[in-house]
C-alpha cells in the first residue's frame, strides 16, 4: 500500500526525519546508545489493525499500540465525532464550580459500567496520573475517617502501575528501576509476584496459592494492621509478563483486605475496556469488588489521552461528609476535557454496538489456543495468555527454566525478525509481550503465531550454530 504522504512531513526527507528525531525527540523510556545508533521505527499512518512506517512498510501491530488502540485505527466516525467536539467545544475549565456536558456524560456511563457501587469518577489524562489520583484519594480518606496513621501501601514485586514517581514507586519492575532516580519507598512495601511458573521449587499451583496469601497477611501485620490502607493490584500483570495469577487468587487477597479493613485498587488501565473481554474484569473475571478502578488506555482506544480513577459510594460518603468544608486539592487542567470526553462516549458506542467483548471471547479463547501450540518449541519456557493479554518467555534451558543473559535481550532479538516480516510485538528483555486490538480476526490471529513460529526457529537455530544455545 502507497502512503501519501501527509503535510506535515512534506519538507523532510526520510534520513532528515530520523536525524531530526536523534537530534530533539526525548521518547519515553528512552535507550540513549540504542537511539543514537538505530534511530526509530517512524509511524505514519494506521488503519484497524496495521500501521504503517514512512516508507510505506506495513505492519500487524500485535501490541495494540501499548495496549490501547482496541477498536483499531482510522475509525472514520471517531474522528467526526471529535471534530465536532472541536467545533462546538474545544476546552471547558475541569475544576471547582465548572463542568461540561461531554464529561458529566461520561461519568455516568462509567459509572453505570464499574462494578457495585464505584459510582463516583475522577477523570484524569492517562493511566499514570489514574493511579497518582487513587494514592492520594487513599490519604484523603484516611484522614477523613480520622486514622492518619494508616497510610502504608502494599503492591507486588514487578507490577507496573504507571511512571510518575508515586505510580512508578507502587510499582516494583525490577527493569523500570534504574539507579538514576529515586522512588518514594517509606510507606510502599510489596509482596511476591504471583506468577505460577517462577514459583518457589517444589510448590504447586495450591501451595503456591497458600504460600501468596500467608506471605500478605504476614505482611500485613508486620507493618501493622492499623497502618496499612491499601493494596494496589493489577488483576492480569501487564508489562511485568502477562502474570494470570492462580485460581482464586485476588478473591483470597481481596478477604484478606475485608478483614483487616484495607482498601483494594485495581489497577485496570489495561483490563477494562475489553481486553479480557469484560468493560471491568475485577468482579465478572476475578469474583472481586473494588474499593477503587483506575482506568484508560482503552477507555478512548488512544484516540485522545484519558484516564479514571472510579471510586466506592462508601469513601464519598466519608470524603464528601456534610458541613466539613473540605477540598480535594488534587486536580489536573486537561481533565474532563470535553474532546477526549466525547472520544471516549464514541469508543464505548463503539464497543456495545459491534458487540466486540463478544468478539474478544471468541478470538481470544482462540489465540489462547494458537499460542499454546508455541510451547513445544525451543526457546520457549512458558505461554501465558488470557483472551487477548498474552505473553511469551524464553529461556536457556526448559528444566530449569534458567534464563538467557540480560546482554543477548533475547526478547528484542525475535522482535526485530518478526519486525522485519511485518509483525509488531513488544520485546522486555526475555519477553515478547502482545495485545492485540479488539477488532482482530482469526486469520490475524494465524498471522501473529506463525510469523512467531518462525522467528523462534529461526532465532534458535541462529544461537544453537554459535554456541550460545544447547536446546535443552
């Protein structure tokens, strides 16, 4: 397919864009030598699934942006929709006595999708400043009730809840924690990773199970019951490898919450809206009724930037007490913003007209099943996959599920092959990790697992001739 190309990039040839983008585009996470050496893959133009580079190279995009673009790129009635807004609205005051009708809309509908009675919704511009929203609204509360003491957070080891320094601090990737910053660590502690395939030697999915829920309970009162007030958890780990927990899992943490009178958060930036085939999947996937749900990627399918953080009737009560004159001094100039307010009421016209959590329960059952197939190939340890979260893990040696050294990047080795045959997964480290749109069909399903089959082959075959792979 021929890109025309657009306006914008008229006066740039292609080795200008990429010098251009050396010289003054700061990306998030960015790898400085990897950048000053390879440049980056320049994206022009999307259409449902595939996206397409400057040169006209077109790919399936198997990660969904970053586990956004769910009802697929170029939807002609999304951009009508948003221009119209433009038109009518472009910016409306989100804070105090001010409102719009596109965000009071919104909230309705949010409302009336969150499972019980999360009937309340901050909105904010993204995940990140979701989960920065839910930590402060923790405080809040607890000094609302008057138990300023209980302000102690546990989360688990390699979640990824976002990157500003509170989000990125609840969060515990061992990757995202570089020595070049800091993290605000007093009153975060963090539990294990309930991924069964690195569980302890000699446990059992059960034990395991017993193992994880003892382990936070025991955490629980070391701190002290009376100062630990909530638990952040994603339901489905996302960046840190697509962890399904055991069976039962969250519900077992969530009692745990119940008894010693601790909120439960679920992270669900990348759960809601879909992925798992559910708007929310804490309580229809996971048996689990949130205090909190903090939300985005898919809540506007990345057509426009928007998060929320959705919150129990029993903490406004308490928050919002009559005659107490307080103020939730937290707040954010482009939330609310009636654009990507309307953006978001389209995606989930969208979502409920097509019928597309429908569609995810049969694809994605379906690449659950095509993926699996990948186990039985060298390279590969384990193949986690719930509907359309799914991830792949290499390793050195299946027996002992030993890992490749972090310098080979393994991950990023198959990636740049499936790159080249144009497929998109997301490489971290012995990982590639995928999250296709909501729209995908079962023939872009075969297309993702066979152009994997090859590149692990291929990759295989390539570390086996150099001595870096025995195939044990």
């Amino acid at each position: 397919m021929a890109i025309p190309t657009p306006a914008f990039l008229a006066g740039f040839d292609q080795q200008e864009l990429v010098e251009a983008d050396k010289a003054h585009y700061m990306h998030g996470y960015h790898m400085f030598d990897e950048h000053r050496e390879q440049g980056a893959l320049n994206i022009v133009a999307g259409d449902g699934a595939y996206i397409y580079d400057t040169e006209g190279n077109r790919f399936l995009d198997a990660v969904g942006g970053m586990w956004c673009t769910n009802i697929g790129l170029g939807r002609e009635e999304m951009a009508e929709a948003i221009v119209e807004q433009v038109r009518q609205l472009a910016y409306s005051n989100p804070f105090c006595d001010m409102a719009n009708p596109a965000a009071i809309r919104l909230c309705e509908k949010l409302a009336s999708l969150a499972p019980g009675d999360l009937n309340h919704v901050f909105l904010t511009t993204g995940g990140s400043t979701a989960v920065d929203t839910a930590y402060r609204l923790v405080q809040f509360y607890q000094n609302s009730r008057g138990k300023p003491q209980k302000k102690h957070i546990i989360a688990r080891y390699n979640a990824y809840h976002g990157s500003t320094t509170v989000a990125m601090s609840i969060g515990n990737k061992a990757a995202d924690r570089v020595p070049e910053f800091d993290y605000a660590n007093d009153r975060i502690h963090h539990v294990s990773n309930p991924n069964p395939y690195r569980a302890p030697e000699g446990m059992d999915e059960e034990q395991f199970l017993e193992f994880l829920v003892a382990e936070f309970e025991d955490k629980i009162l070391s701190i002290g019951e009376d100062k630990v007030a909530a638990f952040f958890a994603e339901p489905v780990m996302g960046s840190g490898g697509v962890i399904i927990p055991p069976k039962g899992y969250l519900r077992r943490m969530w009692e745990v919450c119940q008894q010693y009178d601790i909120l439960f958060v679920a992270d669900e930036v990348v759960t809601s809206f879909g992925r798992l085939g559910k708007f929310f999947s804490s309580l229809d996937v996971f048996d689990v009724q949130p205090d909190i749900i903090t939300t985005a990627k898919g809540l506007t399918s990345a057509y426009l930037p928007l998060g929320a953080c959705i919150f129990s009737e029993r903490i406004w009560k308490v928050i919002g007490e009559p005659g107490k004159g307080r103020c939730f001094t937290h707040g954010f100039t482009y939330s609310g913003h009636p654009v990507c307010c309307v953006a978001a009421l389209k995606n989930i016209e969208i979502i409920e007209r097509e019928n597309l959590l429908g569609h995810v329960e049969e694809v994605g059952s379906y690449l659950e099943q095509r993926l699996g197939s990948l186990r039985e190939l060298p390279l590969v340890g384990d193949v986690r996959c719930l509907k359309l979260m799914a991830c792949v893990e290499f390793v050195a040696d299946k027996q002992t599920r030993e890992l490749f050294p972090d310098k080979l990047n393994i991950g990023e080795r198959i990636h740049l092959r499936a790159q080249a045959k144009g497929l998109l997964v997301r490489p971290i480290m012995h990982l590639n990790v995928m999250s296709p749109p909501l729209i995908i069909s079962r023939a872009q399903v075969d297309e993702i697992v066979e152009t994997l089959r090859e590149c692990i082959l291929e990759v295989a075959d390539e570390l086996q001739k150099s001595g870096q792979y025995t195939g044990r």
